[in-house]
C-alpha cells in the first residue's frame, strides 16, 4: 500500500515487524463502561477504539478497490454544477481525515 492512503496515515516506511491495516486482528470489544457514575473524569468523546479500527479496515479496503479511485480525493470546485448537484459531497480523503481523533469534526457514536 501507499503510505498517503494507508488508514491511519503512515508517516514513514515502518521497520521491523509491521502488519497491515487489513491484515491487523480488529481487538475483542472492550466491555469496560465509559466512564463510572460518579467519577469526575470527563468521558471519551468519539468512536470507541474497536469501531474505529472496523472503519479504518472498511476505509483501507476501500481506497484499495482498483475502481474507486475517482472517490479518493474531492472533487475540484471548477468542476461545473457538480456542487449545485451533489449538496454534501464526500470523499475517502476526507472520511479518512475525519477519523482522526485530532480532527475538529471527528465522528461521535
């Protein structure tokens, strides 16, 4: 895989043992509650680690797919009427951007 493409991104060219996104065992799901009554501790916000690593798969296979790579990237704003047609566009990219927990508009369960 490309390192741009990979879910999560891959800074570098990992060494040592590395196994792929796809190929990665998705961890047992964690039944620990959020957060216990009382504790003042503020809850995570976000998708819980397990379903987020089921996205990032999904993803991964996705940009993966030899036919969608027209649905890498956006689509260019000179592109004509495409954004009077299509009211909330999506892409890979952006789905992939806002699956980091750093996003400002990261998905919430």
């Amino acid at each position: 895989y490309h390192l741009n493409c990979h879910v999560p991104t891959i800074p570098a060219m990992p060494s040592g043992d590395f196994m792929c996104t796809l190929c990665e065992e998705l961890p047992e799901s964690d039944t620990t509650p959020i957060s216990e009554h009382g504790s003042k501790r503020k809850a995570p916000t976000g998708i819980p680690d397990r379903d987020l690593k089921v996205c990032e798969k999904i993803l991964l296979e996705l940009f993966s797919h030899e036919h969608s790579v027209p649905f890498h990237d956006p689509v260019p704003t000179s592109v004509p009427n495409y954004h009077k047609i299509i009211a909330h566009p999506m892409d890979f990219t952006t789905i992939k951007n806002k699956l980091s927990r750093k996003h400002f508009n990261h998905y919430q369960t």
